[in-house]
C-alpha cells in the first residue's frame, strides 16, 4: 500500500494545477485517504477498464508499461526533484495509459523511488551496449 499524506496530496495540487486530469486524480486518491493503488482502481473502473488484479499488482503493471517514458534521463531527473509537469504532459501526450491514471502512476513511480523502479530497465539497456 503507498500512501500519501493530506500535505503531499496539497503539494502535488499546487505543483499540478494546470492539469485537470491530475487535479481529479488527486481529488481521488484524497478521497481514498492517500491511499495510490485504491484510487487507482478507481480511476480505472471509472475510466471503463476493469482491472483484474490485485491493486498494487495492476498499478505497478500500468507503471511498468510507462517505463519507457518515466525512465528518460530528463524525466528521472525532474522526478527525483519531485518536479512533475513535464512528465505529466509528456506520458498524456504518448496515450499509454488514460489521462487520469497518469498521475496515480507518476505517484506510485516518485514514492517506490524512481531510480529504484528504473534500474531494471537500466540493466536491459547496459546489458546490450555491452554486446
């Protein structure tokens, strides 16, 4: 279960306010006490998906397809600084998943630690420049 608190779902607001989609997805996961993987389905569900998974199994699913894109190198970096709105624009852009579960997977990605989520796709990438 990754949980945010009342102070960091504020913060994200702030950060976000030029997004609808992430102001919604936030008002979610407030209404679901912070709690990511539960607004998450939610979202989903909302959205016409139907998860068939566990909660943090499907959202950890959905974020791993994004990897792609989280994982750049300008991104990562904005993440670890906790900074979102380019990433935002750019997984919206790409359409991988729908608009308003970006945030709950941009969230998921920041609070697992974004280097952390990205090392096994950095191994992939050393791995062929080695050979």
């Amino acid at each position: 279960m990754t949980i945010l608190t009342t102070e960091q779902i504020a913060e994200f607001r702030d950060q976000l306010a030029n997004y609808p989609d992430a102001f919604k997805a936030l008002q979610v996961i407030a209404d679901c006490e912070g709690d990511i993987e539960d607004a998450a389905m939610v979202i989903a569900i909302r959205v016409g998906q139907q998860p068939d998974t566990a909660n943090a199994l499907w959202l950890d699913s959905l974020a791993k397809k994004c990897r792609a894109v989280i994982c750049q190198q300008e991104f990562r970096n904005d993440m670890v600084n906790g900074n979102f709105s380019a990433i935002v624009e750019a997984l919206i852009n790409t359409k991988i998943c729908h608009p308003l579960l970006v945030t709950p997977v941009l969230l998921y990605v920041f609070q697992q630690g974004v280097n952390k989520f990205c090392q096994s796709l950095d191994e992939v990438i050393e791995n062929k420049r080695e050979k």
